[in-house]
C-alpha cells in the first residue's frame, strides 16, 4: 500500500511533463508515418517536454536507425516504441548498480550540497531514518553555520530520526564542525556521517571554496573521506538544473545526484536530459516533506510514470 501510495504520488507530480508528451506524441504518431517532417515535429515535442538537445538528438537517431533496421515499423506505433524505450534506456543508465548502492565504509562519509531550498536538510532527515531502522547508527552533522535557522532545522530532522547530531555555531566555521564530526563518529562507532552544507553563502565562488575546504578537512581526519558527494536537485527546476550539475561537478566532485519534490508539478524532462548527460547516478528521489517519502531511484518505474499512457 505504502510503495503503491508512492508510485501514484510520483505519476501526480509527473502528470504534466506526461500530458505534455503524450498529446504531442499523439499528434505527431496520427500522422502514421516515420518521414523527415514527422520526425522533426517529434523532435519539437521532446524539446518541449525539456529532454534538451542532446538527449532529443539521441532519441531520434535511434528511432530513424530503428526504422531503417526494421526493428520498429514505420508508423505511429513503432515510432511511440522506439521512442519510449530509448528514453526507459537513458533513465536506466542513471540507475546505481548494486555495488554503488552499497556503503561498506566506516563511518561513511557523506555530503549533500545544493543550491538554497532544493531540500538538502528534509533529505539528510529522511536519509537518517532510513539507515536508522535498517539497525545503523548515524549521525547528522549540521555544518551549514550559514543560518542558525539551518541549524535548528538540522536538529528538529536529527530528533524525528531518532539519531545523534553534531552542530556547530552559527557563523561558525563549517570545516571545523565536519571535522569534529568526523572525529566524533570514529571514536563513537557510529556508522554513517550525513553532513548538511549552506545552499547560499555571500556568493557562489565562497560557496565552492567552502565545500573544497571542508573535503580537504575531512581527508585530514580520514583519508578516505569523503566517500560521497550526492547533489540534491529540485524536479520541479528547468534547465537551471543542468547548470547546477555542471557547476557543482566541475568545483568539487559528484559522486551522485538526488531528485526532490518529485511529488509536485515536476519537469520530468529534465531527468532524462541530466541523466543523458552526465554520468551520475541518481542515487535517491524525494517524493514529499515526509520522514518516509524517500526512495531508491528505479529507471523502470520512473520510466512508466513519465511515459505510460493514461
Ligand atoms: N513536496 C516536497 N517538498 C519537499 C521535498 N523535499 C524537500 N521539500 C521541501 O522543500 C523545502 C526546502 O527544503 P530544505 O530541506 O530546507 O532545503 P535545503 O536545501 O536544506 O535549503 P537551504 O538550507 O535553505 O539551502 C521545505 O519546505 C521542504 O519541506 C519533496 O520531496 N517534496
Ligand atoms: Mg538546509
């Protein structure tokens, strides 16, 4: 009841980048042909639905390169294939393996960067909750000393997960409280270090210096740390999400991405096109502001809720 609950909050807040999809496929496969003019109001309707150009390129290479293999007829119905499932392929390509969804470290160290308001500090909760009732122990570091609010924040999430917190003071310096964390957690056992970071400092440039420092930090007291860098995104963002992956890739170093608010009027297209473009994993998807609504990414049913038809 609970996963299906899941699922159909999922198919809500996808349900426009859906009926965005499905009307324009509608329209342009009525056409019952595979010729040059159709596919090019295919490759409209992709980029309408925010899959971008590259991952539209793809869809349509493969599509083409399909109906001349006769792998898919060259009507409505084989085009509405081809499409779906190089589109299911793209989103299965973000899928952690199972290797990278182990984490044999310990402590595992973790970071979760963003910019402001994405749902970093809701996801760190959500996160803690799941490592504590599968029997871990983690604790939650509240290293964005940009806001004491975020602190507090940070605190009122470590006490609904029932998990020990680390804070610093705000103002503070945030590679000073990730070390004494880091430190901490080695000397208590604790299993997993889920450290919260600012999504706004004076400007993006001390953003980015603070998160290097804090990795170079952390590497002093362990040097394997970090074990992970996951960039937390909000779906509901355009093509800005794009830029956000780049930046934070470029600067310090993605292991993985998380999705959010899902649930909401989410721009499923964009999805496809980050999962086209980068080579992350998206390790986790958000699907509410609730301690439970958190869920492995899976390419399948991702895949039936932006592309089923109704
Ligand atoms: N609907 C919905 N809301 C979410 C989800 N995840 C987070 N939120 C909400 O998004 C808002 C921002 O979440 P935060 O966790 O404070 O975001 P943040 O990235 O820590 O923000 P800063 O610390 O300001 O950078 C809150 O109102 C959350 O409840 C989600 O999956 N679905
Ligand atoms: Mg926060």
């Amino acid at each position: 009841m609970a996963e299906d609950g899941f699922f159909e909050r999922m198919r809500l807040g996808l349900q426009k980048t859906r009926d965005t999809l499905q009307q324009g496929l509608g329209t342009v496969l009525s056409r019952n042909r595979a010729d040059a003019e159709t596919l090019e109001e295919l490759e409209e309707v992709l980029i309408m639905a925010d899959l971008g150009a590259a991952a539209t390129h793809k869809v349509l290479q493969e599509v083409e390169q399909r109906v001349r293999q006769h792998t898919i007829a060259p009507d409505g119905e084989g085009l509405r294939e081809g499409v779906v499932d190089t589109i299911s392929e793209i989103l299965r390509s973000a899928t952690p393996s199972s290797d990278e969804r182990q984490h044999d470290a310990r402590p595992w160290v973790m970071m979760l960067v963003g910019v402001n308001g994405v749902g970093k500090t809701t996801t760190l909760g959500k996160l803690a909750h799941q490592f504590r009732g599968a029997g871990e122990r983690p604790l939650i570091v509240a290293a964005d000393t940009f806001r004491a609010a975020a602190i507090e924040q940070a605190e009122i999430w470590a006490q609904r997960a029932g998990v020990d917190i680390i804070k610093g003071q705000a103002g503070g310096d945030a590679a000073a409280v990730a070390y004494d964390a880091l430190q901490a957690a080695k000397a208590r056992q604790l299993s997993q270090v889920l450290i919260d970071t600012a999504g706004r400092l004076h400007n993006k440039i001390h953003l980015m210096d603070e998160l290097k420092k804090m990795r170079r930090v952390l590497a002093r007291a362990m040097p394997e740390a970090l074990h992970d860098v996951w960039l937390v995104l909000d779906a509901t963002t355009g093509q800005n999400a794009v830029s956000q992956v780049t930046q934070f890739h470029e600067h310090i170093g993605l292991t993985g991405l998380v999705l959010t608010k899902l649930d909401s009027t989410a721009k499923g297209g964009i999805v496809v096109n980050i999962a086209d473009q980068f080579q992350l994993p998206i390790r986790y998807i958000g699907i509410g502001e609730g301690i439970d609504d958190l869920r492995p990414f899976e390419a399948t049913s991702f895949a039936q809720a932006l592309l089923a038809q109704e």
